[in-house]
C-alpha cells in the first residue's frame, strides 16, 4: 500500500562562479526568458515558469562578483526532478566552484494523520525535543462568511536560527489552487524544514 507520507525537496538555491547565465540555464533544462527587472541584488535576471508547477529565477552581473550566478528553484520545480537528476545538478554545482545556499525537505502527510493541533498540544505538555529557542504559532481565518480557519503554521525556531522547522495545515481551498491531492476531509499536513547555510563543499 502506497504510504501516505511523501518526502521531497522544497526549495533549492545555489550559487556558482565560473560559469555564464546560457551555460547554467542549460544545465538547469527548460524555456528560460530574461526579466525586465534584476534578481536579489544582481542587475540581470531571468526567469522559467512552468504553469502552476513552480518558478525559476537566475541573477548574474553584480558588481561585487560580474560572473557570479544565483539560482532559486521554487518546490514546484524542484519536485519534479528525480533524485538522480537532482545528483546531477548539485554535483554541477560543485564542479562550478558554488554552494548550495539553501535547500528546504518538505514532508507532506497527505491523510493528515498528524495534524497542527496534536503538535502544539505535544508542545505544550512538554513532549517536543528541539533546540529551538521559541514556537510560533499562527492561525489564517477567512474574513467574510463564517470566518473559518483555512490553516495552521507552526514555527520552530527563527529565520536566524541555523535551521528552521515549519508545520503546516493546508486547507481545501489551497489545495484546490495548487492542484495538490487532499486527505478524504479535504485538508493535508506539511512539515518543511531549511537550513539557513549549507557548507560549500556539499554534496561529497
């Protein structure tokens, strides 16, 4: 029987040095076309779309470092690759001199066996083991009609933090937006969890 847990990469970003926008966009794959706009701090930009499935974004010509490249890879994205091509990638990454600068694991529990509720009433009879300083916790609520909650976000630890931890309860609503499969009553769980750095001799 096919688990109800699904385990993939959320978001990868990384930057390389001896290299040119063409030649990382190949490497990447796919229609890539330049943007009007410059991309977190680099003048020149690009951009790839692929439908609802996720953004791409390249940025290059800094003054600070003309050949250095950022990329950020959204989870649409980067969900479709496989874990080959996503060897593939970082060990191009690698070979260009670059880090990785964050990459973020998603765990989708698509029954919603485990749902934001029963986490923060573990956290609260002192059953969570975490490093974290502090928990947040943040309630979405429609504003109109009847005001029913549409998620749930729990936050372990702080952008600053090394590593973050996100719980997330989707609603039915979303998950009809971004075409994901839904637990029977309509709502499925994430947790997200990113490093802040990876070390750049990553991957081996």
């Amino acid at each position: 029987m096919d688990s109800a847990f699904t385990l993939s990469i959320d978001w990868l970003a990384f930057t390389v040095l001896a290299s040119n926008p063409q030649e990382t966009m190949k490497a990447l794959g796919g229609d890539w076309n330049r943007a009007k706009g410059g991309f977190r701090g680099y003048p020149l930009s690009w951009v790839k779309t692929d439908g609802l499935r996720g953004v791409g974004k390249l940025g290059t010509n800094a003054p600070r470092r003309p050949n250095e490249i950022h990329v950020d890879l959204s989870g649409g994205l980067v969900a479709a690759l496989t874990l080959d091509q996503i060897r593939v990638l970082l060990k191009w990454v690698h070979a260009q001199q670059g880090h990785v600068t964050r990459i973020d694991c998603a765990l989708d529990d698509r029954a919603a066996a485990v749902s934001v509720s029963t986490v923060r009433d573990a956290v609260s009879a002192g059953q969570c083991v975490t490093r974290a300083a502090q928990v947040r916790h943040i309630v979405s609520n429609l504003t109109h009609g009847d005001g029913a909650t549409t998620g749930e976000t729990m936050y372990f630890g702080s952008p600053q933090s090394q590593t973050l931890l996100r719980t997330v309860s989707n609603s039915r609503v979303r998950n009809r937006r971004i075409g994901r499969s839904m637990a029977p009553g309509g709502n499925w769980n994430s947790r997200r969890i990113g490093p802040n750095s990876v070390p750049a001799h990553w991957p081996p």
